[in-house]
C-alpha cells in the first residue's frame, strides 16, 4: 500500500522533513497486521534512528517563508543534534518519537529565521574553542552566558518543536484511527466479498447442473420439436383436406340455407295455415259435440217415439226332422206401404176339433192377430235382427239404462237369439257378442271426440230363487247361494251380486271366452219340448262408464241381456215320478218369476205406488232396468210347429200385454 501524504507536511511547510519522510522507510502496519505495539517495540525502533542522529550535525530546513526551520546547534561538550523525524502513524509513531526526544540533550536555541532569509550553513568539522584560562573568570562567565543563552533558545526551539511533534502525533493517531477504521470497513467488505464469491461459486455449481439438465431438456425438446413438426406437416395435409371439406360443406350450407329460408318462409304459412286448422278444428270439434248431443237427443227422442217398452216377435224355422206346419198357420200380413215395409203383425190359425157345426163338418180354424213393434219371420237372420236393436244398444252407451229379454217357451230359441249358435260362425252370433262389438267399435270412434268407454261384465243365473255366478272358475262352481243381490252402498241405488265375478271386458275375444265359460255352468235339464232345456233365467249385465275429461261430463248406465227360461205350462192331471216333480218344482218357480215380471210391467205402465220388484230375484235384480228412466225390450220367442200352438198362444197374449204397456220418458244417468 502506498504512503499517503500527510496534512502536517502541508501545513508546516517543512520540506525537510517531507524528504525525510519520503525517503525513510514506511513504517505503517500492512493490513491484517496488530496496530498496537507496546513502548519498548516503539524504542526498538527507534534505536538505529538514535545512532544515527548523535552523528549528525545541525541541519537547515526549508525555504519556504512560512515554515519553522529546524535548525541544530553543533555539537557542544558531547551533545548531539535533534535529528529529523520521519511521519509516523498511529501509536507506535507516537512512542517513537517522544523516546528520541527523551534521549536527546539540549542544546542551545537556534533562534527562527525570518521569513525571506537564507540560515547560514553549519560548521562540520569546526575545532572546538579553546578553555579560557583560569583566571579568566569573566571570560567564562561571558562563555557560560553565551552557552546558556544557547541553551535557552535551544530548550525554546526544543518546546516549539516538541509542540510540533505532539500536534503531528496527535494528527498521526487520528490518522490511524481512521485508517484502522477503514482497514476494519475494508476487512469486511473483503469478508462480505469472499462471502459473495463462495455464493457466486455454489450458485455457479448450480447454473452448471441446471445447465446441464436444460442441455438434456433441450435435447428432448428437439426431438419432440422434430416430430412435432412431422406431425404438423401431417396436420397441414390434414388442414388441407379439411378445408377443402370447408369448402364444400359451406357450399352444401349456403344451400341449406336458402333451403331453410324456404322452408321458413313455407313453415311460417304453414303454421298459418295451422293455426287456422286448429282454430277450424276447434270450431268443428264444438259443433261435432253440439251434434254428437243433438244426435243422443234426437235418438232418444227416436226411441221414446217407438216406446220405452217395445215388443219384438221372432219365429224360430222348422228345424231338420220336425214336421211342417199347413199352409196359412202362420201368417205375416203387409205393412201399411206393401211388402216393402218391415212386418209388424202375425196372424196365427188354431183349429179345435172339439167343435162342430150342426151338419156335423169340423168347424172352420180360428185366426188370431197380433201386432208388435216388429215381427221377425222364420227367414230373419241373426244380422237383420241385431240391426233393429242396435240403436237400442246405442242408447246405452248414451247413458240411458237399456234391458232386453228374450221370452218363450221352451225351444222356441231363446238362446240362440242371445248368444248364438255353436260353433263360433260368425253369421249365427247372438245378440250378446254383437251388441259388445257394435259398443266397443262406437266407443272408439267417440274416442276421437274426447270419451273414453270402461266396460264391466257380469254373467249369473237364477234357478229356482236362487243366485248363481255362471263365471265362477274352480271350488267356487256351483256355491249359487253365496251370491245375494244387494245395495252398492249406504243411499245407493244401484245393485250388486255378492261373490259374483265383475270382469273388465275390452275385446270381443274375452267375451266370448266368457260366454263359454257361462254355456258349461248353467243348470239345464231334458224336457218334452226339448233335449238340452234351460232351467233357469240368465242375466248377462254390462256395466258401461264413460267420461269426457276436457268437458267434465260422465255418464253411467247398465245393458242387461235376459235369456228366460221356458214358459211352458204343467199339466195339473199328469202323474209324475220323483225326477218329475224336480222338474215340476222348477216350472213352477220361473212361471212365478215371469208372472212377477208382469205385474211389475204393468205396475210400471200404471204409474202404481208399490211396484212388487222384490217378490221374485228376477224382477229384483232388474229393477234399475225396469223403471221409468229405462229402455226395455222384449223378444217374444214362438215355434212355428202347430203342436205348440197353445204355448206359442200364450207367449204371444203375454207379449201383447207388455206392448200396451207405456212406461214414461227415459233419462240418461249423468253426472
């Protein structure tokens, strides 16, 4: 490091002591170095700067008009000159200094130079004066005056320049303060530096790693950029092709755009036009209902002009192996306007051989006629007879209660005319199966219109006054007294058959499976009319709900279709066996019954207050179709055969009497 200059060279002046201090050694302590040294390192030193001064003479400072001189005195009795003292810092500069000059003698004061003046050069080598003689004395004393004047000075000189070296010290201390407060500032900065540097060496160990994982990444980076490349490429191939599929879907779109705008445009009137269909469609939706309640007003009022009780005669044909009646037994007049209209009236013959006339010859045949509101000759097919009952049937899909019997004596066929032949031909199906068809076809066209049609069936038999369920399956077969008639519910007015089978009939195929099911468990038995005779009334009902949801209209009604069991009467003279008189017991209990249905016929067309419903299960179980607010019809069943004359006779006096009968107008039951 370099010696700086001091401020004390600067201010003084002394050139001197600059050169002396430029050419002497520096003695600062180098950094890193202690900076307090004790006093006898200081006066070690200083020794060879001792020896050097007591061989010196007095030598002349500067020239500089403001500096001191430091001048010294010769060498006088053993004394030596003060020597010049080179800069010094810090304590051990200090220490130095103030042994030389506690080793140095005084001398005589060297007085100062003016400024502007030269100081005349010392005298090397001078020979020492000569000692004054003894008696001398004032020589002496003029000598020792001399030499203490000298001294005076030099001791002045010394404390002027001891006063120097004591304001250099002092400048000097404070110069090694500051330079070992910069020496400690410079430490730790070197500190800090080598600090740094280690960080700066462990931070570029860890570029050096990351660089070498960033060259690896690098490396892995490329050959992905390679293949990603590739598969740009690919993809700008890909791009190619799809843009040119652009094209062409844009062209396709263009076109279904003007398309669509067409369609749009043709959608726009379409729904117009649809609004207007639905508006149309409401406005005929509301007649076709004002229509669809004229037409059930104007079919009721249809049939109340034909009679809420009506009569139809049927004549069954000559079966295979019976004989043919003569010719004008039976007869079927014309109707008013010819042979074209439908017959209404049956003649029939009856000669008695009993009576005679006064020549003896036998006396001519008795005619008897009868009117109805229709005759059915022995050619009438089962189609032309449902055809004039199904407006009847119509009514009870209306809502109007509708019951249809089928009355006669035995073999008169009764049961075909209900349910048909054997043999499932379609030609010879009953009244049954086709008034379900005719009302399952009708209620889906009033589908269309917004009602929906339910259909119940129940199917039971009355032997001798008792209830039975003729679609009774497995141990329930022939339990007929479990079944009683009673009320629905408390205030109700409708009746029900206790433990008989309500089954929901949608089809045709299950009704006929129903009818068959029936045809094996009514109770028959072999008469003399017939070989398979029934023995009993069969009620065959359906119970018919419909609804219109959008309107809140309901209606509600029964269809009862009666085959009777034969009318024939019992001889009171014929004696009968055990198994007779069963039969016996049997006739009399359904000529009971049809005798009580009779007389609620004409107690209904005399508006009597009592009519005797309960006095037989038939009458009973009917009697919601039997009232004022029903429709009834009857089909008087006759053989064509002249044997049974008297019962057909019969059948039909009984029928006329119902066909007089004049009930009242019908309601429908709606809610």
């Amino acid at each position: 490091m370099e010696p700086q200059r001091s401020p004390l060279l600067e201010v003084k002046g002394n050139i001197e002591l600059k050169r002396a201090l430029a050419k002497a050694p520096s003695r600062l302590p180098l950094p890193g170095s202690r900076l307090k040294r004790g006093p006898d390192q200081m006066e070690e030193d200083l020794e060879p700067e001792k020896k050097r001064t007591r061989g010196l003479g007095t030598k002349v400072a500067t020239s500089r008009p403001r500096a001191t001189a430091l001048t010294t005195v010769p060498q006088t009795q053993g004394q030596t000159a003060v020597p010049k003292v080179p800069r010094k810092t810090g304590p051990r500069c200090s220490a130095a200094i103030a042994t030389v000059l506690k080793n140095q003698k005084p001398g005589p004061a060297v007085p100062a130079q003016k400024p502007g003046t030269t100081a005349a050069p010392p005298v090397v080598g001078r020979k020492k004066p000569s000692k004054r003689p003894a008696w001398d004395l004032k020589g002496q004393l003029c000598d020792l005056n001399a030499e203490l004047k000298c001294c005076r000075e030099r001791t002045q000189m010394l404390d002027q320049e001891n006063q120097q070296l004591r304001n250099q010290l002092r400048e000097a201390q404070q110069q090694a303060t500051a330079l070992g407060t910069e020496r400690r500032t410079l430490e730790e900065e070197l500190a800090r530096m080598r600090a740094q540097a280690e960080q700066g060496q462990q931070e570029l160990g860890n570029l050096s790693t990351r660089v070498l994982e960033l060259e690896e990444r690098l490396g892995t980076q490329e050959g992905l950029v390679q293949e990603l490349q590739k598969e740009q490429l690919e993809l700008q191939e890909e791009r190619r092709g799809l843009a040119a599929q652009l094209e062409e879907q844009e062209r396709r779109l263009q076109a279904s755009e003007a398309a669509l705008s067409g369609s749009q445009a043709e959608l726009a009137s379409l729904r117009q036009e649809a609004a207007a269909q639905a508006d149309l469609l409401f406005k005929r939706e509301e007649r076709l209902h004002g229509l669809e309640m004229e037409r059930r007003r104007l079919h009721n009022q249809l049939q109340e002009l034909k009679g809420n009780v009506r009569v139809f005669c049927r004549v069954r044909p000559v079966l295979p192996g019976e004989s043919t009646p003569p010719p004008g037994f039976l007869l079927f007049p014309s109707g008013p306007s010819g042979p074209s209209d439908p017959p209404t009236r049956l003649s029939l013959s009856r000669s008695d051989e009993r009576r005679g006339t006064l020549s003896g010859a036998p006396a001519a045949p008795t005619r008897h006629d009868f009117s109805f509101d229709r005759v059915f000759p022995p050619g009438s097919g089962q189609d032309e007879v449902f055809e004039e009952i199904s407006m009847l049937v119509q009514s009870a899909l209306d809502g109007y209660p509708v019951c249809i019997f089928a009355y006669g004596q035995t073999g008169s066929g009764k049961t075909f005319t209900m349910e048909g032949g054997p043999g499932g031909d379609p030609q010879v199906e009953g009244l049954i199966p086709r008034a379900l068809r005719h009302l399952f076809s009708v209620a889906q066209e009033l589908s269309g219109q917004g009602w929906t049609y339910s259909f119940v069936a129940s199917y039971v038999e009355i032997y001798n006054e008792t209830v039975r369920d003729l679609l009774a399956t497995g141990t329930r077969k022939g339990h007929g007294g479990e079944c009683e008639i009673r009320r629905a519910g408390p205030g109700s007015e409708e009746l029900t058959v206790t433990n008989a089978r309500y089954v929901p009939v949608s089809c045709e195929r299950e009704v006929e499976a129903l009818l068959h099911l029936a045809r094996q468990n009514r109770a028959v038995a072999r008469t003399a009319q017939n070989e398979r005779s029934s023995r009993s009334h069969s009620v065959f009902q359906l119970q018919i709900s419909g609804e219109h949801a959008g309107r809140g209209l309901q209606c509600a009604a029964p269809l009862s279709l009666v085959d009777l069991a034969g009318s024939e009467r019992l001889d009171p003279g014929l004696a009968l066996g055990p198994g007779e008189r069963e039969r016996l017991r049997e006739t009399q209990a359904i000529n009971s019954s049809l005798s009580t249905l009779g007389l609620v016929i004409m107690a209904l067309s005399n508006k009597e207050s009592h009519v005797p419903y309960r006095n037989s299960k038939l009458t009973y179980l009917l009697q919601n179709s039997l009232g004022g607010s029903a429709k009834m019809l009857m089909f008087v069943n006759i053989s064509p055969l002249e044997e049974n004359v008297s019962e057909s006779l019969n059948s039909l006096r009984f029928a006329s009497k119902v066909n007089q009968c004049v009930i009242g107008t019908a309601q429908a039951n709606r809610k």
